[in-house]
C-alpha cells in the first residue's frame, strides 16, 4: 500500500522511522527556545520549520530510502527521477529560497525585508557543510545570491511545497509575515540605524564614503547567533530520535538555581583557614568581586597578580552577577587545555556529593554531571558524519570550562562543529583567564566579538590576569577595540591596584644574563647549586627540547629519581594530575623536589616552590612563573625567581611569539633594573613593546590574499574586488557581504593546529580497548568524554612521524578519532614517536 509519509531520518537502531514534519516542528520549537534569548522567537521557529524543507522532494526520499534499504513507493508516477542519478540531493536551498522570496517583499523599497531575509536563509542553506557560506567570493561575485537563485531542477521547491504537510505550510505562513520583519529590525534596528543615516547623507553625491566596518562586523555576529541557535535544535532533535532515552535529560526550558551553589561556594569559603597574611588579601579579593557582582552587565577587568585567589573569586562574582541579571551560564575560557581539569575540579569540589578522601571530586555523581561540563579536547573528528554530530558536545550545562582556542574557532573557524556553541554564549557570564594570551593576529576580531555578546547578547564578560593587556586602547581603534564597562577594573583604581601588588609582593626576579646564553650544563649546573640551598626548584623552559636534556642532565648527575620530575603537554592530563599530586605530597611532607616542566604549570596550577628559575619569555610568562613561588607567603621574606637566557636555536623562527616576548622582556628587564616588574606600571610598558608595537598584525592578515584581513572578510569586505556595492546600493538598508566560508577556511587561532590522540595510559587502555568495540552511540558519548583526560594533542609534524612508524590506529574505521599504540607512550615523557624510551623532541 502507497504512503505519502515523507521520512527525514530513519533510527540506526530498530529503523524506526522519523517523518519530516515531524522533525520540522520540534526543531522549530527547540531553536524557538534557543533564539527567545535575543527577543527572536519567531525568527528561531522559521528557521526551524524550513531548514530541512527539501526533504519534501522525491529525490531526496528515494536516497533515504535506497540508502536504509527500504521499498520507495513513487508518489508521482511522473516526476522521472532517474533511478541511477546518484547525486546527493539539495535539501538545504529550498527553505533558504522559499524564506528569502517571502520576506524580500516585506519594505521592498527599503530593503528592511531583503535583509532579513538574507540572514535568515543564509542560515538555512548553510545548515550542512562547510558553516556559513560566502556572500562574496574571492573573486568578487555575489554567491549568496547564486545560491538564492538556484534552478528549481536542482533546489525541487516548487515540488516541497507541492508536497509539504498542510500543518508545516499553514506554520510557515503565519510566521514569515510583517511581525517577524519587526521582530528581527528591533534587534537590527541599534546596528543598522548609523548605516542608514549615513547612507542616506551620502547618497547624493552618488557613493558611500563612509566605513561601517564595526556595523557589519555586529550583522556577520547575529547572523552567527542564529546559525547557531538552528545547527545546535537540529542536532539536538536528530539526537533524541536516535537516543530518545536522554530526551528526559535535556534543559532548554530549566534555568539553573544559582542560589543553590551560592550557598554552597558561601560555605567553602567561610571554612578556609587564614594561615598567612596573603589568606586574608585572597579573601579581601573575594570579597571585592562579591561587591562588585551587583554591577549592570558589561565587560570588566580583574587585575590581581598569581596566587590571588582568582578562580574562585571571580566564580563568587559569576554566580552573583549570574543570579542578579537572571543569566544561564557561566564560561570559563582558558588558555590551555592542560590547566581546564584542574581548574574544573577546584569547582567540583564545592557542590560534589561524593567527595575522595583525597578531597576530589568524583566526576561521576549527580551534581557533577548537572553542573559542570570540561570541554577541552578535540577528540570529536574533523570531518564528521550525521553520527558524529550527534555525539558533539553543545554545551547544556551551568558551568562550562574550555579554552581560547574553542571560543575563537566557535565564531570564526569553518564546519558547524563550533557554531553550536555560539549560542550559549549569549545571556552568560563569560570569565577569560588568563586573557594576555589572546593571540595578537585575533585581537580586532576577539574585541568586536565580545563587545557585540556584551551589547547585544545579553552577556558579561571579566578579563581576569596579573598582566592586562589593555584591549581597550589600541593603536587603530576604528577596526575595534573593547568598550569598557564604567568603573571597568573590579579592584580599584591604579593606586589601588599598586597597593595591592605591593601587598602580594612574594618574590624577587633576579636577571642573570650570559654572553651567548646558558648552556645546557651550565643551566643544569646552577639548577644543582639552587636546589641545594633551596631543596625544592622549579626550572620552566621555553621547548620540550630543553626540558628533556635539563632532565637527562640531572639523572646524570645521580638526582634521585624520586625527587625528579619531568612534566609537558606530551603526557596526558591524567599522567600529569598524578605527578602533581606526587609533587605536592613531597613538597607538603618536606622532601625535596626537583620539576623540570614546560609552560604548561604557569597558569592555573596550585604549587608553591622555593625557587624558580624561568628561561627568558614573555615578562607575562615570567610573572606567571612568579607565581609558583613562595605562592603563600609561607617564606619569610621574598623567594627567589631567577630569569636565564637559555641558548636557544631556530626560536625566532620555530617559535616566534615567544621570540618577541625574549626581545621586549630583556628591554624591561633593563630599564627597570632595580625596580619590581611585576608592578603594573612596567607591564603596561611591556605590552607597549610587545602588543601594541604590533598593529598591524592585529586583524588577521590572510596570506597570498590580495583581499584584505579576515576582519575585513567578516565585515564590509571593502578590500574586495565587489566593493562598489556601496556606490551602487539603490536602498538604504545594506545586505550581507561576508566572506564566511572563506574566513573559516582560512582561520586558525593557532598556527600548527593540534589532533587529539587517546594514549594507552592508566585507564586511557581500557577506553581505547572499549571505544575498539561495538559503536554503541550513547556509551560512546560518555566514554569520549572521558577519553579528554587521556589524550594528547599532536602538532602536524609529529603526527605524520608517527603515522610513518605505523603508530597511529582508529577507534572504528571511518571514525576519524585515533588512538596510540602500545610501545609509544613513556612514563617519563609520555607520547614517544620511537618504540624506545627516549623520545625525539619538537620544539612546540
């Protein structure tokens, strides 16, 4: 017997079937939900209802059907679909074109209804692919509209609405009226109001003259929020058809009880112990940012120098601030992956049910699983299937931990992969750590960003670091720089602030420089001398290369092996928590302690040595090293951190930005000899050598591009050859004209992006020997989740040596998620490209 039930997917599992109207309308209803945040319900549920239009069309059921071996009945014996035609079916223009023929005659002669339109479809025909697509394209044609425009041969819209569900037809109609133009344009109206004015000033000399590059920058931004809240409703819906149990689990609706940790934080602090001066300046710290958690929203700054206290003192605002504004997250961004499991534990510990007798948390009770959520690894592949969509993490949680480099490549970076994360963003309190970090070619892009989730997103943001960047007064302002909030700095003004490092004062930087640099012997050697008078020595370098023949030097020179210790990001986060705690136990019952680590212990971990020796850096690194000394107070009088320039090869060109830290840190070093500069005064003066010297770096310059800087791809696109748009423009309202797909192409936060990889350590066996098994969706989830804390990250290179030793092994085939074979993973250096026990180092 003939069916018109027209599938959208079919379950893996039992083959149960889900029809598309079905799948339409609870998308709708979630990405309803997801877009209320920014007052765009109406804008959310269109979107939702017509992203997957096209699969009204034969073509497209015949492929669902042949693809899940299933009977195809033709519902019109007609059409004459050619049976053998084995092209992937368009499924995404249909809704874009239906969306943007509709609304384009709403202020047709404004332009109001185009505009909206083309956002709105954009969305829509991107849902699939590579993430948003081009407006213009490198060679200056107008994509988008190409693409809008497509034959109905090919897009089969005429057929979907032939075919669609009466309810779907009637719901669209409702939606995309005049109500949903206002809607949109009240949101639109505080970005597009200065474009309009000008243009119409301007209009009669016959060109635009006037830049909006800030403007449209803020377009591209809601365009993306959108997106977001459309990737994130449809992967959550095809999730719960093929896993319906966690549909239960979900919390789009449910707001968190703020009040509920808050008490419990409350509880936390009031039992620590004041044991020295520095305890009582940590909680005068808390207590500022409790103060000041009642402010309006907006972006603010914590300046308190290492060992201040700041993750739980900027949570304690978080949580007020959370709760006064009625905000539905709070983010942490970390600068690395290594530190997010530290600093997620420290928050776990607060609420967790299960407490160990170590004082960890479990990770696995209720309360953990409700509240926090560490997403720092890249464990999901690149290239994923509709499977692997499913098992993306989207962030519905309370509190959220992950790095820098997620939230750039979120907002800029290509795929959807990211773009589901966008939309937590908004109406959240979003906490940088560590904010000197940001890389420099990303700074106008980061700015804009954030000043559009401050001013449009319903969020706030707190830059939390010793060494504040100053993103608030840049060298070339008009391509964006951070809009303060009034009374910005939570600490106090700058004789405040002076008052306040001068009271955390705990170390002296002593600058040894030598003629050619430090040799390896002669850095182990006064490495030796200091840990004899001090017993426990930290020594940070700048390579793996060094940390490895310091730590060779010491074994040759009989330290004991129980006392030695070699730490970097070649060894899992599991092995490294399992050394700390091993370092904090010798270091707590007196014994000596020699660590050789990388710069992975600068930030966010909770250790305190008598003596520190950095190899020269950036003068941020230098006071992040600083602040693993003498961390609390313990010491009478000050401890001693001693900077070496350490003989150092190919740096400049290996390492660049490390390079130039050396060069403006070394010139500090000399014109404040004498003086403390860990004081904000010479850091600012730093970042005038190092940051703001560099101007031109700052918007992301593309290579072999004749075109501009992405932050140009991703607003007015001037440098394009298309720019006459804005001397041919016949309305005032402007359209899209990013180069989306383009910018996510070529956009890396980082200029050797890493693989993750799951290594045979500890549990991380076990993990590997299970994800090895049957592919059980729902349990891979969880078991991926895990994975993070058993995986390291491989730059290119060593990921291709490795492949050529035959290291490297998938989970499943296809899946794209790798694991290390047995013999390539050391106790001492972790993940070894020999099958031997010294492995061959790289300079990353």
């Amino acid at each position: 017997m003939k069916t018109k039930t027209f599938i959208a997917h079919i379950r893996k599992t039992d083959k149960a079937e889900q029809s598309v109207a079905i799948h339409l309308t609870e998308t709708a209803a979630i990405a309803r939900e997801l877009a209320t945040k920014l007052d765009l319900p109406e804008a959310g549920e269109l979107l939702g209802l017509m992203h997957d239009f096209g699969k009204y069309s034969k073509k497209f059921q015949k492929r669902i059907h042949k693809n899940n071996g299933l009977e195809f009945y033709d519902f019109d014996e007609d059409a004459g679909t050619d049976d053998h035609d084995t092209n992937k079916p368009d499924h995404s223009t249909a809704g874009a074109q239906w969306i943007y023929r509709r609304l384009k005659k709403f202020g047709a002669q404004n332009g109001i209804g185009e505009l909206v339109g083309q956002i709105l479809g954009l969305c829509i025909a991107s849902h699939h692919g590579v993430g948003l697509i081009d407006c213009l394209n490198s060679e200056g044609e107008a994509v988008w509209l190409k693409r809008f425009q497509r034959d109905d041969v090919l897009t089969h819209l005429a057929e979907c609405e032939q075919n669609a569900d009466e309810t779907i037809k009637r719901q669209a109609d409702g939606l995309a009226d005049k109500a949903l133009i206002d809607q949109v344009m009240n949101v639109l109206k505080p970005i597009v109001r200065p474009m309009v004015d000008s243009f119409q000033k301007e209009r009669p000399a016959g060109k635009i003259k006037t830049s909006h590059k800030i403007e449209e920058f803020y377009l591209g931004c809601l365009t993306r929020f959108l997106f977001s809240c459309l990737i994130d409703a449809d992967r959550i819906n095809s999730a719960d058809f093929e896993r319906e149990a966690q549909k239960d689990l979900r919390r789009l609706t449910q707001k968190p009880n703020w009040q509920e940790v808050i008490e419990k934080l409350e509880i936390h602090l009031a039992d620590f112990e004041i044991r020295y001066p520095i305890d009582q300046i940590r909680r005068d710290i808390s207590d500022a940012c409790l103060q000041r958690a009642a402010d309006p929203q907006g972006i603010y700054t914590l300046s308190v120098p290492t060992g201040g206290g700041k993750t739980l003192a900027s949570l304690r605002y978080a949580l007020h601030h959370a709760q006064k504004h009625n905000l539905d997250r709070i983010i942490y961004i970390i600068p690395y992956t290594s530190i997010i499991d530290q600093n997620a534990e420290s928050v776990r510990k607060i609420y967790c049910l299960n407490p160990k007798d170590n004082g960890d948390s479990c990770r696995v009770c209720s309360e953990c699983q409700k509240w926090v959520l560490e997403h720092h690894s890249n464990l999901e592949p690149e290239k994923q299937n509709w499977q692997d969509k499913l098992l993306s993490e989207n962030w519905d949680k309370p509190i959220v931990f992950t790095t820098m480099v997620q939230f750039l490549d979120a907002w800029f970076g290509g795929g959807t992969r990211g773009a589901r994360h966008i939309h937590p963003m908004t109406k959240s309190v979003l906490i940088f750590d560590e904010i000197q970090t940001l890389p420099v070619k990303c700074v106008h892009l980061f700015c804009n960003t954030l000043n559009w989730l401050a001013k449009f997103g319903k969020s706030s943001a707190i830059l939390c670091t010793a060494t504040q960047p100053l993103l608030n007064k840049l060298p070339k302002s008009e391509f964006g720089e951070l809009k303060l909030a009034e009374n910005a700095e939570i600490m106090g003004d700058e004789q405040e602030k002076r008052k306040l490092f001068d009271d955390l004062s705990r170390v002296e930087i002593l600058y040894q420089p030598k003629a050619g640099g430090w040799s390896v012997e002669e850095a182990g050697g006064f490495l030796l001398e200091q840990y004899q008078a001090f017993s426990s020595c930290l020594f940070i370098v700048n390579t793996k290369e060094w940390a490895k023949d310091l730590y060779q030097y010491c074994q040759k020179q009989n330290v004991s092996s129980e006392a030695l210790f070699h730490l970097s990001t070649n060894q899992c986060s599991a092995h490294r928590k399992i050394i700390f705690d091993e370092i904090k136990g010798r270091l707590k019952n007196k014994q000596p302690v020699i660590c050789i680590s990388t710069q992975l212990i600068e930030a966010g971990v909770d250790i305190s040595m008598a003596c520190v020796i950095r190899a020269l850096g950036g003068l941020d690194s230098i006071a992040q090293a600083a602040g693993r000394c003498n961390r609390h107070g313990e010491k009478e009088g000050k401890g001693q951190v001693y900077v070496l320039n350490l003989q150092e090869t190919n740096l400049a060109r290996i390492l660049p930005d490390i390079y130039q830290g050396q060069v403006h840190a070394e010139r500090i070093l000399r014109e404040f000899a004498g003086q403390d500069i860990l004081q904000p005064t010479a850091m600012q003066r730093y970042f005038q050598y190092y940051f703001y010297n560099r101007s031109g770096e700052m918007s992301y310059a593309v290579k072999d591009s004749a075109s501009g800087s992405l932050l140009d791809w991703l607003s007015d696109n001037s440098s394009n050859v298309y720019a006459a748009k804005n001397n041919r423009r016949s309305k005032p309202f402007p359209l899209l004209m990013q180069s989306f797909k383009s910018a996510g192409q070529a956009f890396q936060a980082i200029d050797a992006p890493t693989r993750a990889l799951i290594v045979p350590y500890g549990e991380g066996r076990e993990l590997i020997a299970s994800l090895c098994g049957e592919w059980e969706p729902k349990k891979m989830y969880c078991k991926l989740a895990k994975a993070q804390r058993y995986s390291v990250n491989v730059f290119p290179n060593v990921w291709k040596q490795l492949e050529a030793q035959q290291a490297l092994q998938e989970v499943q085939a296809g899946s794209g998620i790798y694991y290390l074979k047995d013999g390539h993973y050391t106790d001492e250096y972790g993940l070894s490209v020999d099958k031997v026990g010294i492995m061959p180092t790289y300079n990353f």
